[in-house]
C-alpha cells in the first residue's frame, strides 16, 4: 500500500469541533491536507483549528449550523478562499433528538433530518459544483450509522436520515462516476456523547478517561473504540490509493473495519399469473418469510461477570 499523502489537497469536514468530526479533521490534517473546521460553536471551532496548527497542520474554521445551501456555499467558498480548491468534503455534523414514535414532533423530526439529510445532500451538491469545475476529481465521505443500515429505538429521525446518507452516496457515486468523484458512506463506532450513554457501554467508556483502553472484546469482538480508531479511514478513502472504491458503506470502530452489504432480495416465490392475498398468506410462512430479517443494533455481546 503506498504512504497516504494528502499534500495540495483541501477538506471541509462538517461538524469537527469535537468527536468523531474532530478526529477526521486531525487524520487529514496530519497527511498533509488542510482542513476547514466546521461547528457552529465559534470558541470549540476555533480551539479545534489551534489543537490542528499546534500539531503542524493547517486548517481554517467556519462558524455555520449545516442544512441551508447558504451555509454550504459558505464553507465551499472558505476552502478555495483559503486553500484555493477543495477537493475533500466530509458531511460528520448531525444532532439527536430521541423520541419514541408517538412522541416525536414535528420539530423533533425536521431538526435532525435538517441536519443530517439536508444537510449532507447541500454540502455534498455545493462541493461537486467545485469538484466538476476544478475537472481534478474529488471525495465526498458522507457519515452514516449502524442505526441506518438496520434502524434503531427512538431514533425514526437519526435512523431515517441516516439510511438516506447511504441511498445517497450509492446514488452520487454513480453520477459523479465520470467526474471521477468518489463517493462512500462510513458507518462508524466509537465512544462518543452518544454512545457513552449506552449502559452496556458506559462503564468502559469511564474507564477509557481513566486511561484503561478498551479490551479487545470491545475493540474487535464489537468493533468499538475511539474517534481517533475511526479516523484512519477518512484520510485513506480521499487519498489515490482509494480511487476506486466509491459507492460503499464501510464501517469501522476499534480493530474492525468492514463492508456492509447493499440491501438486496434474499429469497423470491413465484405464482403463476401473480399472488392473490389468500396465495400469500398460504405461501409465505414456507418460502420468502421462512427466515425473516432482523431488526435494530444487536445488543453487545459482554463478558459474563
């Protein structure tokens, strides 16, 4: 495999104050891309760009909430403002609002759709615009979830978003193909805000802070780590030795990365001249719906105490 060099090459990466987004801001930025740092906390945007240049990287912040096409011509201006060109676009930023269904609102729901799924689809349509026109190529590395490849409780909004993102990325990957843009969905796992609250996990993740690592039936058995674990990625998928790996949904925490499957059709019946309701309810129990699919993000599997 060839060293991973990211030198001339700009990135925006939504959402890198802190976390994961953080982490992905660092990885480029310490194989020789500079980086637009995106929150929409000025003070943690900027003390994010200090933690960058401090390292020997470069980066620039750009205080804006995603999910407008303003905020994300904002960002496409400030790479080529800055750096001149952008050629890597990371869409990590997104909120939670959990709720049951019968108790999220309206608001529950647009906000993080907003977010995440408008916000990706505008981030990723300013940066192609630019890609197209600098006709050198480009990455675009759109964040998803496990809670998007197999739905999660409490989560209609993050887990309907984040199934978009993927439906996204296969879709652009095919019409960006010619403009030699690649597109892929990363499906991290990681200790965050959001998965420290997890009871499983939790105890940990506070021994984590403490300074234990993780054991390894965490960080292989679960695929579970740090942001920094989940990093490595980014750098990788924008640089050339990735140039042709594009509509995929690849996941990774702790030891593990791995390719999640595309949905597709597991077992077909057939009737002559088609299915009536009684035909089905006959049928189905023996052939298509003998082995139904699972649902949710299997629980850990933990050591028995």
């Amino acid at each position: 495999m060839p060293s991973i060099d990211l030198t001339g090459k700009a990135a925006v990466v939504t959402g890198s104050g802190r976390g994961l987004g953080l982490a992905y801001a660092h990885a480029l930025a310490a194989h020789g891309a500079s980086v637009v740092v995106n929150d929409v906390d000025e003070a943690v945007a900027e003390a994010a760009v200090k933690s960058i240049t401090e390292a020997g990287g470069s980066a620039v912040a750009e205080v804006v909430p995603v999910g407008t096409s303003e905020a994300a011509d904002r960002l496409v201006a400030r790479a080529v403002e800055a750096f001149g060109r952008l050629d890597v676009l990371v869409t990590n930023a997104g909120i939670l609002r959990d709720k049951v269904l019968w108790k999220m609102s309206d608001e529950d729901f647009d906000a993080v759709i907003t977010t995440h799924l408008k916000g990706t689809f505008t981030c990723a349509r300013a940066a192609a615009v630019r890609m197209r026109e600098q006709g050198e190529g480009g990455t675009l590395i759109l964040v998803g979830s496990p809670a998007g490849q197999r739905g999660n409780f409490g989560q209609t909004n993050y887990a309907a978003a984040k199934a978009g993102i993927a439906a996204m990325a296969r879709t652009w990957s095919m019409e960006l193909g010619r403009a030699n843009i690649t597109v892929n969905a990363i499906v991290p796992v990681a200790a965050t805000a959001m998965t420290e609250t997890i009871p499983a996990f939790a105890p940990y993740v506070e021994a984590l802070k403490n300074g234990q690592p993780f054991p390894d039936f965490l960080r292989k058995g679960e695929g579970f780590g740090t942001p920094e674990d989940c990093a490595a990625l980014v750098p990788f998928l924008a640089s050339e030795a990735a140039r042709g790996i594009t509509g995929q949904a690849i996941g990774i925490g702790g030891d593990k990365v791995a390719l999640w499957s595309h949905p597709q059709e597991v077992k077909a019946a057939y009737a002559d001249g088609g299915w009536t309701p009684d035909a089905l309810a006959d049928a189905f129990p023996t052939s298509v719906g003998a082995e139904l699919q699972t649902v949710g993000i299997p629980a850990p599997k933990l050591p028995v105490a």
